[in-house]
C-alpha cells in the first residue's frame, strides 16, 4: 500500500481564516470506494525545548480558549512570517514568548498534530546556552500573552508531571519526553538545526 492508492477526486474551500482554512475533499479509497474528508489546513510551528546549564527547562503558562484552561507549554508559535525559515520562527519565540536567546540549536523532534483532521505539523527544536533579552529589548505582550507567565523546571520533573497528566499539551509532551530520549543517548542522535523537514517541503 502507498500514498498513490488514494486519489484525490474534487477539493473544496469551505472557509478561510486568519490563521487556518478549511476544505472537503472527495477521495477514492484504495478499494475504489468514494468518501468525504473534512481538512483543516494550517500554515505549521514551531516549538523550543529550552535548556539551561541545570538541565531546567523553560515553560509558559497560557490560556487557551478552546479548551478554556491555562496550559504549560513550551515557547512555540506559528509559521506565519512570509520568508521566515523555521529555525528563525523558533528564535523569535523564544525572544517574545519566555524573554531568551540561545547560542546552540538542534532539530529535537517532528510530528503531526492530530493527522487524521488536519495537515498542522510542528517541528520542535532543542536550545542550550540560554541569556536573557535585556529589559529594554524584550516584547511587549498582547492578547492572551499579556498574563501568560515563564518558570524553568527541572527536566525529570516535567517528564513526571506529563505522565501523570498534569501536562498536557502535545507539543510540550513530546518535546519532554523526545529531550529526555535524546539526553539518554547522550544527546548523540540530534539533527542539525536546518535539517530537511518533508512535512513542509511543498510550501
């Protein structure tokens, strides 16, 4: 079985936003079935497992309205900035959303959001030798980032706290457990910070 044994058959647009859009498509099914997929499609992101000299990582508490609850996450952000590559959208995250800057960069981990629903997918990048944005340079929050918080916990803690379900947010889950992996192997296996990324290589 291969992606070929699905073909497209019509798109649709059903609704453009300023983040996200949706369509329908009608597929043929590799047994010659047709059925109708709803897609939500979705520019991609980014995230930052930041990493002090203590093994700490950097988190932010923000309220997310769909779910109606303050999430701990991980400094992340849209891909929308026309030209802006994904490691430079990973810096200005880092920059607006926790007030840091790093002098190293690797590719941690790629996923897929939620794939059976949407084409979303977040690269999450691993950053070490953190320094704080002087005062006077740092962003001036807005929205929801006006009381979105920073704090650092260790790395063993927040993996315990993400199988105990205390931390729940997809991207800071798997970037938890992925730097916990990698730090296991000696942090040997990380890819370069410009590494290929298939899951955007159209756009």
């Amino acid at each position: 079985m291969n992606e070929a044994d699905y073909t497209v058959l019509t798109s649709t647009p059903v609704f453009q936003g300023r983040v996200i859009s949706l369509r329908t498509d009608e597929l043929r099914m590799s047994d010659g079935s047709v059925s109708r997929r709803e897609i939500v499609e979705h520019p991609g992101a980014v995230a930052v497992v930041a990493l002090d000299e203590n093994d700490d990582i950097v988190l932010v508490h923000q309220y997310r309205h769909p779910v109606r609850r303050y999430l701990y996450e991980l400094p992340a952000g849209l891909l929308d900035v026309d030209g802006e590559s994904a490691p430079d959208g990973a810096s200005r995250e880092l920059f607006e959303e926790a007030s840091l800057r790093a002098e190293r960069w690797w590719t941690l981990v790629d996923l897929y959001t939620s794939p059976g629903m949407t084409d979303e997918a977040i690269r999450i990048f691993l950053a070490r030798g953190l320094s704080d944005v002087p005062e006077g340079e740092r962003f001036t929050p807005e929205h929801e980032e006006i009381t979105m918080t920073v704090s650092r916990v260790p790395l063993d803690e927040a993996a315990r706290q993400v199988l105990n379900g205390e931390l729940t947010n997809a991207a800071a889950c798997v970037g938890i457990l992925a730097a916990v992996a990698a730090r296991a192997d000696g942090w040997r296996g990380l890819r370069d910070v410009s590494a290929p990324w298939p899951a955007r290589s159209g756009r």
